[in-house]
C-alpha cells in the first residue's frame, strides 16, 4: 500500500471535442442545441489561438470547441442529461439538420437514452435522470 495524498480535484469543468471550424461548431451548439457560450477569446502571443467553450444554461460543465492538434475533426463523446428525454428527442428531431444516429431507447440496467452527433463527427448521448427536487 502506498501513502499516496488523496486528490485536490473536486469537479470535472470542461470536456472537449475537436472541430473543423470553431465558428461553425459554435453556430451549431448555440443555434440547433441552444446552448450558450460561456467562453470566445483569444489567446497566444499573437492572438493567433481561439478558445470556445459553450453549454447547457445553467449547466457547471462546460464543452471546449477546439481544432484538430494533429489529426482529423471529431471521434470524441460526452453524454449529457435531461429530465424528458423523449421531449428532447422531438424538439431536436422538429430542428432537423441534425444527425441523431436512435430514437430513445432503453436495455437492461441502462437509462433512457439516444444518440446523436455533431456536424464533425462527434458523438452525443442524451440521457434521461430523474429531474432535480
């Protein structure tokens, strides 16, 4: 057994996928999801880097839209949560233009879910948890 200290880290603030056109990708989150940008600035000696961040209102975590460092767009995936997963199935599914890969479904010991993805490829689970209260 080793005497390692227990972790500092209290909260997991930001995940992140990779875009082939941060404007894009934004458009697409705050337009077709509705979410909103919590970050758009730009960094770097020159200002010649962009951070973009954006998320669910009210939400604590957070998503970062960033370029590819090396290899192509996409591949990543979150899940994210909601009371009423078939109501978010239908609101999304009226938006059209968005590529949603299952109707809601559910299997043994998992909760009520579909899938979708974003413009470059990336994957979303919209999952179902009880509503807060």
């Amino acid at each position: 057994m080793t005497d390692q200290k227990p972790t500092t880290v209290t909260n997991l603030g930001v995940a992140m996928f990779t875009v082939a056109d941060q404007d894009a990708a934004l458009s697409w989150y705050t337009e077709k999801l509705g979410w909103e940008v919590r970050t758009d600035m730009r960094f770097g000696e020159q200002g010649e880097m962009r951070w973009v961040e954006v998320a669910p209102p009210g939400s604590t975590a957070r998503l970062a839209l960033n370029p590819p460092m090396g290899g192509a767009p996409g591949g990543g995936g979150i899940g994210i949560e909601t009371p009423d997963v078939q109501a978010e199935y239908e609101r999304l599914k009226a938006i059209g233009d968005i590529t949603i890969d299952s109707e809601p479904m559910t299997s043994p010991g998992a909760p009520l879910l579909f899938m979708m993805q974003d413009p470059d490829g990336n994957h979303i689970a919209v999952v179902e948890v009880p509503a807060a209260g």
